[in-house]
C-alpha cells in the first residue's frame, strides 16, 4: 500500500503478569484502511488490542503510534496522544446513571474548555451521524443492543480520532443490526477520514468491512493480508477457520 502507517508494531512480546501471550508481533496499519484482528478464542486478540490502546505495557517490542512512540513518551505527552484515538469497547462502557447525551459529552468535558451549549450542539451532530438524533435523553437501559453500541461509537469519535478501535463490534447482535452497524463504521471511515482497527470473530463482518486480516494463533501471526489471500493460505488455523 502506498499510504503512510498510522500504527507500527515491531517485534511485540506481552501479556499479563508473567504469562506471555503475544510473541514476537510485527505489523503496520495503514491510514485510511480497516485492518481486521482475529483468531480462535484465547489467541491474544483482545491483548494486543489493549497494548495497542496503552492498557497493558509490553515485555519487550516497540509500539509506534501516529508517529510517536507510545512506549518512550512521558506520561502527560502519551495522555495527549491517546486523545487522538477512539475506542468502542466490546459492551459499550456507558455509564447507566446518565443520559445518551451526557454519555457523548463526557470527552468534551474532560479534554476541551469548550462551552456547554457549543458541547450540546456537538454531541447531538455526532448523535445523528450515529443515526441517534432522538435517544439524547434517554438512558443506556432504555436503548436496545444496537443502539447501546451506537451511542457508544458516537462517544468514541466525539474529538473526531484520526484511529478507531473497536473490540468485538457485532457481538451479541442479530445479523440484521450486525450488518447495519459494520454499514455505519464503513460509513464513518469514509466521511471522517478515518482507521479503522477492529477485533472480530464474526465472520460475516469480518467480509464486509476488512481492508486486510491480521490472523494471530498462539499468539503470533499466522496471516496478515486481504481477504482473498486469506481465503487462498495455507496456514492451518486459517484453512480451519474460514472453511470449518
């Protein structure tokens, strides 16, 4: 690809305490694309995605990120840093004792000196570009699955991330809202100019919205390429899991 990398992994050892999950993990994602992370339960997806977002910190390996490297910067500098990225965590994380809509503010809140009306005016545009214009005052609890997960991405793009990541977007959704909400992640990466990194086991998302597959077993890349080439490797985690 010809467009720059936005993330750079290199040489990525990690995992919890002293159980190493993640050996020896290199890849880049490129600007503008959606770069796919899956494999079979227990594999290191979701421990790769939260080295990534600065969650856990690695044994060992270099973690680049728009540029900078996550691992050297000084705290206050890193915390500048991880504004620029998005996150929509797998059960949306929105805080049941407060509206969609103070759901939404609450970015604006903690990292701009904006005015609340100006913060009110951009929460309900970033509401509706989740197709949420009316739920601004309701609760999480009176959302459905769907909803819940949109009102969530409205919050991780409220300062408008140059990089989302998401974790097991589609989980517990019916095929129907499924397909309807990889449609608005396609849609936002278009209209935002965004990256897209999203761990997935769903295999039917992962066809509709996947730039490139980074396939990890055991804990290292056993694939990394386009759907087509997936579909064509040879690598037996890969044969097993999109022909079972």
């Amino acid at each position: 690809m010809t467009s720059k990398a936005l993330i750079k992994v290199e040489n990525l050892t990690g995992g919890y305490n002293e159980t190493v999950i993640l050996k020896d993990v290199s890849f880049e994602v490129y600007e503008g694309e959606i770069l796919v992370i899956l494999g079979t339960s227990g594999c290191g997806k979701t421990t790769l995605l939260k080295h990534l977002i600065g969650l856990l910190y690695p044994f060992s390996g270099k973690i680049y990120l728009l540029g900078h490297d996550l691992l050297s910067l000084p705290e206050k500098k890193a915390m500048i840093l991880m504004r620029k990225i998005g996150v929509l965590f797998q059960n949306g994380a929105l805080l049941n004792s407060i509206t969609v809509a103070d759901n939404v503010a609450i970015p604006y809140e903690q990292h701009t000196n904006l005015k609340t009306d100006l913060i009110n005016q951009l929460v309900r545009l970033k509401l509706k570009l989740v197709g949420l214009p009316h739920a601004a005052e309701l609760l999480p609890s009176e959302l459905s699955g769907g909803m819940r997960k949109r009102a969530a991405l409205a919050r991780a793009i409220a300062l408008d991330p140059p990089i989302l990541f998401a974790d097991e977007p589609a989980a517990g959704l019916d095929p129907v809202t499924a397909a309807s909400l990889d449609r608005l992640l396609l849609d936002l990466r278009k209209l935002l100019g965004m990256t897209l990194v999203v761990v997935t086991h769903e295999l039917t998302s992962i066809k509709r919205i996947a730039d490139r597959i980074l396939f990890l077993d055991k804990g290292r890349i056993a694939f990394l390429g386009t759907m087509e080439q997936a579909m064509a490797s040879e690598s037996e985690p890969v044969k097993k899991f999109f022909n079972p």
